[in-house]
C-alpha cells in the first residue's frame, strides 16, 4: 500500500494491513512537468492572456470538464469588486467557456478551453479556486498556491478529509459553499493572511514521483529475497 498521508496510512493500519506493507510518500505523483523549476516571465505572458501584469490573479479548476459554479464564482467575484482578475479553465466544456467569454468584468478574465499544461497557468497565477481534489491541490501547492475549496454534504465522501487537511496544514481556506468566495479571496488576499498562507504553501515538498519507483523497487527485492528462502 502506498499512501500520501498520515491520515491514509493510519487508515490502511484500521482495516488490518501491515506496518511493513504500507509506504508513505511526500504526496500524490503530479505529471514530470511539475517538478520541473518553472522559469517563466509572468507579467510578460499576463498581458499575453488578455490579463493586467500586477493584477492579483486566481487560477479557477473544477477537472476536465469544468464546472457551472465557475460562472457563479466570477460572477460574484466581479460583483464584489474584489479586484481580482482570473484564469478559468474550462476543460472540455465548450458551452462554459463560451458562457464566461460573454460575462461583462470589472478585472480581465483568461478563459481556457481543455489545457494539457496545466503547470503553466499555475505559475502565473497567486491563488487557486476549485473543488477539494487531491490533484489539483496537490498541483496548487507544488506552485505554493495558497488554495480555497468548498466543503459540505454535497462533496464526495473521498474528498473531504482533502479540505480538513487543507485547514489542518494552513494551506489555505475552506468554505462551506462558492456563495461566500468573496469575502473569502478578500480574507486570502489581507497582507498577513496572505503571507502566512504563502509561507505555509512553500514549505509544501512533494517528491512522490521520484520516491515511488524506489518504493516499488524494495517491494521487488523483498519479494526475490522471499523467493529464493522458499526454494532453498
């Protein structure tokens, strides 16, 4: 069993595995790509998007398809003048995308279709908006992006300890619905808060991609040391 918590290991002890079947890494394995040190000129490929240089900047992801909370969320956003401007990644949903192109903003938006390079639009941004997956958390904090995702009785049941972890670590801010994301970026981008969180965010290390082949390595050699005691 490979897990990528403490939380998940002491799950795997519950239900009667092994101590010395479970492995623990410093996260979930992200793509290649975002361990790579991203090296890119922000304001410069901002105004590439359409977006202003300085402006604070949300990148909003809801999976591969997207999500018509995404409306709601710019549209409070904008209504709130919290002065924030945003990347929204729509995935595969061409009517959201189109449905966000004609929202009138105060602050630029960047509407992206299905993106397979993710990592470059989370180093561009300041903070992360979506829903409480491991992925895109895991994705977030390896840019230490302070995150808010939601959480209530309509969140999957796998999901939730990711916004209690969240809150537990101090990465970032839960809410209990989009409705009150507002007041939520406007908590996230006080000075001291955001400092804090960023502070916290960057002491996230994830290095599952490179400790996972090890793991699996050491299963292999105990196996052939097994292997070889039975047949002696």
């Amino acid at each position: 069993i490979i897990v990528g918590t403490d939380h998940a290991r002491q799950q795997a002890l519950d239900i009667g595995h092994a101590a010395d079947h479970i492995f623990q890494t410093s996260g979930m394995i992200l793509k290649p790509k975002f361990y790579e040190k991203t090296t890119v000129d922000r304001a410069a490929e901002r105004r590439r998007l359409g977006l202003e240089p300085d402006c604070p900047t949300g990148v909003v992801l809801f999976g591969g398809h997207g999500s018509k909370v995404m409306v709601d969320i710019t549209w409070k956003l904008n209504e709130a003048g919290s002065g924030v401007q945003l990347i929204l990644i729509c995935g595969h949903n061409q009517k959201l995308a189109a449905r966000l192109k004609k929202l009138p903003t105060k602050k630029p938006i960047a509407v992206v279709g299905f993106a397979e390079n993710v990592e470059y639009y989370m180093a561009l941004a300041d903070f992360f908006i979506g829903k409480p997956g491991p992925g895109s958390i895991s994705e977030a904090l390896q840019f230490h992006l302070p995150v808010i995702v939601e959480c209530n009785s309509r969140t999957l049941p796998q999901e939730r300890y990711n916004a209690e972890w969240v809150t537990e670590k101090g990465y970032g801010i839960v809410v209990p619905t989009f409705k009150e994301i507002a007041p939520a970026v406007q908590r996230l981008l006080q000075s001291a808060t955001f400092n804090e969180f960023r502070r916290t965010a960057k002491q996230y290390s994830n290095r599952a991609l490179f400790e996972v082949p090890a793991i699996l390595e050491e299963c292999a050699e105990r196996t052939a040391t097994v292997t070889q005691s039975q047949s002696v």
